[in-house]
C-alpha cells in the first residue's frame, strides 16, 4: 500500500504530507503553491476505515505490509535483488503461503530460517513498522526502527 503515488505531494519540491494535511492545506504545495499530486490514500481515505478492532487507538492507516517488501527492508536490500527473491521462496517453500506465512507461523520457526526477517514479520503484524508513503512517483520506504531503507 505504498507504492508511488500513495500519499500527496510533489517530488520536485520534495514534499510530501497525509491526506489530512494535505486538506488543512487545501491541497495546495507549500513550496511552489501549485495544485499538489494527489495520492491514493486520499482517494481511499474513507473506505480504510473498517477494520475498527485492530486498528483502535492507531491514527495513521495501517495495512499488512507484503513479505518482499518486508525481506528487502530486513536485508538492507532490494525489491528487485536476487538475494531477497532467495529467502522470499525459502520462506513460501516452508510456510505454503505468503498469508500463512505473515499472520501465522510462529516466530521460532521463521527464525529458524532467517531470525531478522522473523522479527520483522512479528512487527509487521503487531502493526509496528512505519511507512513513509511513496508520493508523486516517487516510491515509498519502509522505517525499520529508525533505520531508513530504500525499496528501489
Ligand atoms: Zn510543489
């Protein structure tokens, strides 16, 4: 859910904000004052909101992040590398599926392949890694407590 037009902004002038933000700003860019690129969260913003059990008391939207965008983050690597598309079928050969593998397996025995990804996996369903959403083409990055990884 981040990829490069997920929330408003405008890459030229480097900005980027939420939804909200982007409202009290109607929707004007503070650096150029031109009309901003409008991203996919806003448009969606409403329909984000049914899930309300899992997401009490969590302000920002809050979606399961996919398992190579989780592997790349984990290895300091990339969407595209070799290496993450290695553990990506490691990990699907032993837990059958990508959703089996992100909602279920127990932790001890994802770190018995990769204790990192593990780990990362754990956070990703407790809703614990940050986002910073992809804007106006440009795509968006995973926050793995505070390290900054690029995806591409
Ligand atoms: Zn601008």
């Amino acid at each position: 859910m981040y990829g490069k037009y997920h929330w408003d902004g405008h890459a030229g002038c480097n900005f980027s904000c939420s939804p909200e933000e982007a409202l009290k700003l109607n929707n004007i860019c503070p650096v150029c004052n031109k009309k901003l690129t409008i991203g996919v969260e806003h448009r969606v913003e409403e329909l984000a909101d049914q899930d309300t059990n899992s997401r009490k008391n969590r302000k920002q939207f809050y979606t399961l992040l996919p398992l190579h965008e989780l592997i790349a983050a984990s290895m300091a690597s990339t969407l595209t590398s070799q290496k993450t598309w290695n553990l990506y079928n490691k990990l699907i050969a032993e837990f059958g599926s990508e959703f089996n593998l992100l909602l279920n397996a127990a932790k001890e025995k994802i770190a018995k392949i990769d204790e990192k990804i593990a780990e990362v996996i754990i956070q990703n369903r407790d809703g614990r890694i940050r986002v910073k959403p992809g804007f106006d083409g440009q795509y968006g990055e995973v926050i793995l407590q505070e390290k900054q990884t690029k995806l591409l």
